[in-house]
C-alpha cells in the first residue's frame, strides 16, 4: 500500500481491486458479501496511514473512474478524479468554487467522504449531488444540503456507501482571477512543505477549537523538528508529519501520540488526529 499513499507508508493488501467503471462495483460487493470479506474504499490515499502489516480483506480502488464534465455551471466528476484537476478545468472554463483545492493531492471521492476544507472553503459548500452504490448494490444520486456536513464531516462516513461521482454547482469567474488564486494556494503549500517529502498534510483537524491553529499550539511546545526513527514533525510546519524515506506506520503512529501527550500534558488540549489509521499496525 506504500505504493498507494501520500505518506508513501503501508504493508500489503490481500486483494487490491482496481475497477474501470463503476458497473464493476456490485460483482466485487456480491463476491465479497458471499465469502465474507471486508471492502475498504480507497481514494487517493492522501489522508491516511496504513499500518506496516497492510490491510485484510479487499481494498477497492476508484482511481480509473477520473472522467470530468462541465456543463453550463456544473462540474461532474467521477470518484477517482483528482480534486486539484477538477478546479483546474473548472477555472479554464470560468467557474469559481473549487480552486481552493488546486494543488490539493485528493480525489474527488475521498474529498467529499472527508468533506475537506482548504483556506475556509469545504467541499460541500458547492457540492451539489452525488452518485453512490449503497451496501444493497443499489444506484442512486443524492442531492446535497450542506446542512448536514460539518467541519471535516459528511454523512458519507456512517451510511456504508461507496461514492462513485459527484458534482458541483459553481459560480462565474474571470479565469485570471481564479489562476491567480490557484497559484497562490500552490506557493502557500510549498511554503509549508506539502510537497517536500512524503505527507498527508495536516496531521491534526484546523477547527480552532483551542483559539489557534493545530501548528501553531505544537510549534509553542517546541516540536517542530521532533522525530521518531524515519517519521518527524516538519520544520517547515508543525502540524505536518514528513517521511524521511524509510518511515513506518508505527514510527508515525509514535509520533502523533508523542504529540497529542504532550499537547495534553502541558496545555490540556485535546487535539483529533485528521488521519486515518487504515489497517493492521
């Protein structure tokens, strides 16, 4: 799974699937109900740590299903589309809503899974309908209120469903204004490190629920730079964890729990891992 994620981490898989079409999905859910086997959804592998001895069962990749369409305001994306690609399209064609996201190393399937959030934009702010397989290999399309996300939640994480498209009802823009804006959001990842080593971003949920940013509460303890064998805090920015090459899933794992003993040790807070913990460590 290493293979398969941005932390460039994780031991094997029993079964990795990769499917074309999502027509493919109810054969694998028949198969799989019959002999008993978990499915796990894979995205981009982007916000998740698989653990070094890999994951059982079957792990179902979306990532051939990226086809992208605009029509008039609205985008649609299948799951396996790079959420970054579809703010790219979208701004050329002068659709503003998304390009927040650009540069952002996610799919359009986990993005709306994790309902993420960039620079004060969610996902589900312009998120209009999605396309799922529910756990009886039914089809449906689901329109979307964003009354019922929440920061870095979506219904999606308790129905059991696997998202297969979703679209976006977006509002119009100058191209320039919206590259302009692109590139920025680029350069501040840059700046903060996202693209210097393996990562998966922000460690920690950004909801201020302690007054100030998650990197900014752990660079006051002093941790920035901190390392546990081939994981450590980013110098660059406190709140990202970067394989130095040869990281494992419990070296990483280590290392979050390090700070969120700290953090609570000596200012009290509570800080929520934002990564998953995907698999058997």
């Amino acid at each position: 799974m290493k293979n398969h994620t941005s932390f460039k981490i994780g031991g094997p898989a029993d079964i990795y699937v990769l499917v074309h079409t999502p027509s493919e999905i109810p054969d694998l859910q028949l198969f799989c109900r019959k002999h008993d086997i978990p499915i796990f959804v894979l995205g981009a592998g982007a916000n998740i740590l698989v653990g070094d001895r890999g994951i059982r069962g079957v792990v179902l990749s979306l990532e051939a299903v990226g086809e992208i369409h605009i029509a008039e305001n609205i985008l649609s994306a299948g799951a396996g589309a790079s959420i970054s690609n579809a703010a790219k399209r979208a701004a050329a064609a002068g659709l503003g809503g998304i390009e927040n996201f650009y540069s952002m190393p996610g799919s359009i399937g986990g993005s709306v899974w994790m309902n993420a959030r960039c620079y004060d934009v969610s996902v589900s702010d312009t998120l209009d309908e999605v396309g799922v397989i529910d756990s009886l290999m039914n089809f449906s399309n689901k329109k979307m209120d964003s009354k019922f996300f929440g920061y870095k939640t979506s219904p999606f994480q308790s129905s059991g469903e696997i998202i297969i498209r979703a679209s976006f009802k977006l509002s119009k823009g100058d191209p320039m204004v919206l590259e302009n804006r692109m590139s920025q959001c680029e350069q501040d990842r840059k700046s903060k490190g996202h693209f210097s080593h393996p990562s998966a971003g922000s460690v920690f949920k950004n909801n201020r629920a302690f007054g100030e940013p998650a990197g900014k509460i752990i660079d006051s303890l002093g941790l920035r730079g901190y390392g546990i064998g081939g994981a450590r805090i980013s110098p660059l920015h406190a709140n990202i964890i970067i394989n130095e090459g040869n990281a494992t899933a419990d070296e990483v794992r280590r290392l979050i729990e390090h700070i969120r003993d700290r953090v609570r040790k000596d200012l009290g807070f509570e800080l929520e891992p934002e990564v998953l913990y995907v698999g058997e460590f």
